[in-house]
C-alpha cells in the first residue's frame, strides 16, 4: 500500500472541467478523491464524513460560499486542530487574499493554471505538515499535562516540587496546612489533595474562616440543637459533620476567633463534635487541610492563635511559591487560561505575541495567578485574535467597558507610573470607593471586598486612609 491510498481529497470548485481534471489525476495517483461545487456544499461535506478528509482542494473565488468563509466556518465548526491541510487555488491576481488564507489556518495556496504534478506535490507535502503539525500539538499538550496538576500549572523546579510533594501528601490523612500569599491557588492545591486521596465523588467541603460572622461561625462548623439559640428553628448536622468521609478545607484559618480554637482543637484530636446546645460528642471522620496566607508563628507571639492547634494543623506542611518566584511558568499559565476562557466563551484562543508575553514576565503580580487570570480572562472576553500587549489588553478592556471616556480617562492620560506606584494608586482609589459607598462601613466593605476584615484594616492603615471621614 502506498502512502496515498486511503488518503481522502477533497476538490471544491465551481469549474467542472478543473474538478473532474484533479479527481482523475488524484485517482490515477492512489487518492480517494471527492467533489464539491462551492463551499456551502464542501462545509456539508467535510461535516457530514464520519471517516474526515486528510486534504481540502479549495478554490478561492465561489458563487454561495467563497473558499476564506468555509475556511472561517471549518475553523468555528470544528477547531483548528480538527481542519485537515488545506491548499487554496487562487488566480495570480489574488494570491494577497491567499496569503492571508494562510495565515487564518491554510497549509498552502497554488496559482491557477498549474499542472497536474504540481498539485500532488503540494499535496503530499501539506498532508506531511498537517500530519507534523498535529504531532506537535499531541507532544504539547502531553507536555502540558506533565507541567500541570488539575487546575494548577507550572515547569519550574518549584512547581515541579510541589506536584511531588502532593502526590506524597495524598497518600497520608495527616492534617495539611498549605501557606503563601493570596491569590497563589492554595484552595486549588486543597482540592488536588482531596481528589488524590478520597476521589472526586467524596466530600469537599470549603469554610472561609474570615467570611462568616464569629457569631455564626461556632454553629456553621459544629451544628445546633434545635432551640439552641434565638432562630434556631430546627437541627443543624455543621460543616464538620458534612464533611465526613472527605475533607473540611478552612481557608484562613489565621482569622480563626481565639475562643473557638479550643473547640476545633478538639474535634481534629477526638474525631468528634458537639453541637451548640447538645451535650453529647458525635463521632466523625474526616480530613483537615487548612490555609493561611498569614504568619501564624507571630499570631502565636501576640497571643491570636494557640500554639497547640497550630502543631496539630501544621503537621504536613505545604508552602505556595509566589508567582514572583516561578515567573518560569507564566507562560505555562497563560496557555493554560488562554484556552480555558475560549472554550468557556466558546471562541478560539488569542495568539499572544512574544513582546506581550515578555511583559507578562516582567510584571510583578502581587495578586499572583489570581491577578493574571484576571488580566486573561478579560482579553478573552474583549478582546480580539491577537494579545500584542499588555497594554493593549488595558485598551480593549477600558473601551469594552466605557472606562476610557470622562474622567477615568483623564486619569489615564497622566504620566506613566512605576507599576508598583501605579497598584497602589488604583488600590487607594478602589479602597476608597469602598468606603464611600459603604458609608465608612468596614465590615461591609471588607465582605465586598471577599477579604478578611483584619486584612482590610491592615490595608487601610498601611494606605493612610481613615474610614471614620468616610462615615455619613
């Protein structure tokens, strides 16, 4: 068998002499060759074969469907990597709009008249690269793979530590306690870590430690009797007991209140929980994984965290790298999220060009692969095909969302600041913006804020800014 046979070309044109001319020729060479008459009838064609094309004959100028709009439709219809190797006949006059054809996801293009031979040349070599170019694409994506652990990506000796370190972790149902700073994926590491030890059907159940009110928070966690307390209308199992046979991730753990410490002391030490209002323990058997992007040593120092709960949480630790420290993997990362936001908004993934990825690199990220995904994700939404800049991302976005008009832009138009001063000018505004809406109201604030409200305060006095004057 030769390397033609069982091969399958397609020839759309809408010149009957020039389709039944390459059939033949394509034919008499071994190929399985079809016929279409324009691209309407092509696109049917290509969509309807269960057994697919390996290379597209296609005319450029047709009555219906021209050869670029079922280059466009194919590409929507079924991804890039599915479109077989398309060559684009072209008269001399056209071949400006061929070149761009090419560069929308063509193989190659041909100028009309051309012989016979020629034609299976090209052919054989766009098949030889469509087939080289899907090898690759397999190898990156095996790649990828290798430099990524579920959700969370990353080639550098850091990551590549830290994926080991799970895999280890995931085979002990010793308490984890995962640190680094916020927005550094510590609940996606949490998750990892449950996957890989109950499976992903058991249950995985997330508390934010700085979110509930501390009035809340006792019966969120442990349950209530019914009548416990004033609205306790009816029995309450907690979050504990939700989570047994699982894991109970508490993010935050550092804004833990110092009265409930005792308490949670307990249950990871005993395996058991006593509602509020009850009187009797009620056994329970689960996994704690917690996170903090604070120092719980120096919480200890100013008496804000026990030192006996923090040995008996801390005894798998597990410290995220800032993004900082690994800007290796952002390019991992962004092709990670290029591609999760285009199949999220169901469009194909931008390019990004080597000067926007530089920029990407140099930038500092205090909000880690939070800030970064950010960034992508809107490009995605407002964007277009190409990521020329990370300026060009601010562009789009401002335009997208009426930013760049009144007096935002103005602001804009200012001289340009050292990234760092430039953060801290937009986090002194978004804080104070806060606050004005809230009338001064730090608490409200901080939950719109999805922070912590010590967090908050931090960040307000490290600012200078006084919510008092803020109050109405």
């Amino acid at each position: 068998m030769t390397d033609r046979e069982k091969k399958r070309i397609l020839v759309v044109d809408d010149e009957e002499s020039l389709r039944f001319f390459l059939t033949k020729t394509l034919e008499r060479s071994g190929y399985i060759a079809e016929a279409a008459t324009n691209g309407r009838e092509a696109f049917e064609i290509l969509t309807e074969c269960d057994s697919g094309f390996d290379c597209v004959l296609l005319d450029l100028k047709m009555p219906e469907m021209d050869g670029m709009s079922l280059l466009e439709k194919l590409r929507d219809a079924q991804g890039e990597r599915s479109v077989p190797a398309i060559i684009m006949m072209t008269a001399y006059g056209d071949i400006r709009t061929a070149v761009q054809a090419v560069k929308l996801g063509a193989t190659d293009f041909i100028t009309k008249p051309f012989e016979g031979g020629d034609a299976l040349t090209m052919i054989e070599k766009a098949i030889r690269t469509r087939s080289l170019e899907a090898e690759n694409a397999r190898l990156r994506d095996l790649l990828f793979e290798r430099d990524s652990f579920g959700a969370i990506a990353g080639k550098s000796p850091a990551m590549q530590r830290l994926f080991a370190l799970v895999e280890k972790i995931a085979r002990i149902a010793s308490p984890v306690l995962i640190t680094g700073e916020s927005g550094t994926g510590k609940e996606l590491v949490a998750r990892e870590i449950h996957n890989r030890s109950n499976g992903p059907d058991a249950p995985f159940v997330a508390v934010n430690a700085s979110a509930i009110p501390e009035t809340l928070l006792e019966s969120e966690l442990f349950g209530h009797e019914k009548g416990a307390f004033t609205g306790a209308t009816s029995q309450r199992e907690g979050l504990i007991r939700l989570s047994s046979g699982g894991t109970l991730f508490l993010d935050e753990i550092g804004d833990m209140p110092l009265a409930l410490q005792p308490k949670l002391l307990r249950a990871i030490q005993e395996k058991e929980v006593t509602p509020v209002g009850g009187d009797k323990p009620i056994k329970v058997d689960f996994r704690l994984v917690s996170a903090t992007h604070q120092d719980l040593a120096n919480l200890i120092r100013e008496g804000r965290f026990r030192e006996d709960l923090y040995y008996r949480i801390n005894v798998l630790p597990v410290r995220l790298p800032s993004l900082r420290e690994r800007k290796e993997d952002i390019p991992v990362i962004v092709e990670f999220l290029l591609k999760k936001f285009a199949a999220k908004t169901g469009t194909k993934p931008p390019r990004i060009t080597g000067r926007a990825m530089n920029e990407l690199m140099a930038m500092e990220f205090p909000g880690n692969v939070r800030e970064l995904e950010n960034l992508i994700e809107r490009f995605v939404v407002f964007g277009g095909d190409v990521i020329e800049s990370v300026a060009a991302i601010s562009e789009v976005v401002a335009e997208s969302s009426g930013v760049a008009s009144g007096e935002a832009k103005t602001k804009l138009s200012g001289p340009l600041l050292p990234y760092r001063e430039a953060s801290r000018e937009f986090e002194k505004e978004y804080l104070e913006r806060l606050l004005d809406e809230t009338s001064g109201n730090v608490t409200r604030a901080a939950e719109i804020a999805e922070v912590s409200r010590p967090n908050f305060h931090r960040r307000l006095k490290e600012i200078g800014i006084d919510p008092d004057a803020f109050r109405k």
